[in-house]
C-alpha cells in the first residue's frame, strides 16, 4: 500500500465515524427509545422496544385502545412491565390506523385483582373526539366544576360515585389531562401522545394515586 494512500483511508474512517455518530444524534425516535431503555433500567422494570401486537391484543377490552381499522396497523411498541411501587404494571406506546389516519397514543396500566365494571373518566377536549364510541350518556355529578371538566360513564352508576368521591374529583380537577378507565382487573391512564422519558415515572406515580384513592371497601366486594 502506497503511504499516500494511508491518509486518505483514515479520513474516509473519520468521516464515516462522525456520519453514524451525527446520524445518530439526529434521529429523535432512536433517542427516545433509548433514554426509555434506560429509565427502564433505572426503574428496574422490563423493556421492549418491538412492535407488539399481542400486548395490544391482551388490553383490547379497554374501551380507549378498541381502535383501529385493520389489526395490522394497530399494536404496541416501547413497551415496560413489572413491579413499580408494589404495583404490576404495563406502559406502551400505542398506535392505530382510522379513517386513513395514524393515532399515536401511550397507555399506561395497573392490574388489580378485582372485577371492576366500565368506567370511563375523560376530559372533556378527548371526549368531543370520540363520544360516538363511549356508548351511555355520561352521569352528572353535584360538583358543576368536575361535571364541566370531566364526562363519566359506567355500567354501574353506583360504583361511578363510589369512584368519584370528594378527594378523587380534588385530584383529577388537578390534573386535567387524565382520562382513566377501570374496568376488569385494570385501572388505565390514557394519553394522546407517545411516550415522553421526562414524563413516563411522573404518570406512573398518578396512576398509582389514583389506585390508592380508590375506596378499599370496593376491593372487599369484588
């Protein structure tokens, strides 16, 4: 090999070096799902960044991921599962196609055991968009705030009060973004966004809330 040559050859290396490496710190997709690897690891909780479509399956009792146009294009993804706070959780990404349109969501969920009727909880912007598929009118509460800022709905009007008691209108009327659904053996939090790392940690700790706020004489009864 010609000495002349070895330079050339070395900058190629570089230039090839700085190229992955640049490509890499532009790609914000393989970003996220890194930093949610690692908060992952931190939270000593499993994770899988591949599409899933049986986890989606598993959890399409619930009203909100019910969604989709053709099973194919409908799926979980980013995927966390195990213990946190005690309690055994599920948080995906979550994607589906309707009317010709990609949804990107992201769920996170908390597995009871208990056999809780539908409730749905949702603010009043994601309600305007898909009323049609939530079915029964929403229950009226005294509160006039709560019952502008939120809809309920349920199969068992008298476990939707019970749910919705003083301190749970307090907490949702401070965290407005929520939309929630219990049914089964799961409590559910909802989110028309996927997955934020800043965020992942701070919404599991409001969903384990909201399961401590609910009355444990419901538990005894299940």
């Amino acid at each position: 090999m010609r000495n002349d040559t070895i330079p050339v050859i070395l900058l190629g290396i570089i230039v090839a070096v700085i190229g992955v490496s640049l490509s890499r710190k532009t790609d914000p997709e393989a970003k996220r799902r890194n930093d949610l690897a690692a908060l992952a690891r931190k939270l000593k909780l499993q994770f899988s960044s591949k599409n899933d479509f049986k986890l989606a399956e598993r959890f399409l009792f619930l009203t909100w991921l019910k969604r989709g146009d053709v099973r194919n294009v409908r799926y979980a993804y980013n995927a966390f599962r195990g213990y946190y706070l005690d309690y055994f959780a599920t948080v995906f990404d979550y994607t589906f196609l309707a009317g010709g349109r990609s949804y990107y969501w992201s769920a996170f969920i908390l597995e009871m055991k208990t056999d809780f009727p539908d409730t749905i909880i949702s603010h009043e912007s994601l309600e305007a968009r898909f009323e049609d598929a939530l079915g029964r009118p929403h229950i009226g509460f005294e509160s006039a705030e709560f019952s502008h800022k939120f809809r309920v709905r349920s199969s068992d009007r008298k476990f939707a009060f019970d749910v919705c008691h003083p301190r749970m209108m307090e907490y949702l009327l401070a965290n407005k973004d929520l939309s929630i659904e219990i049914r089964g053996a799961v409590v559910a939090i909802f989110f028309e966004d996927w997955l934020r790392p800043e965020k992942v940690e701070a919404n599991l700790l409001r969903l384990v809330e909201i399961r401590k706020l609910l009355p444990q004489y419901l538990f005894t009864k299940a």
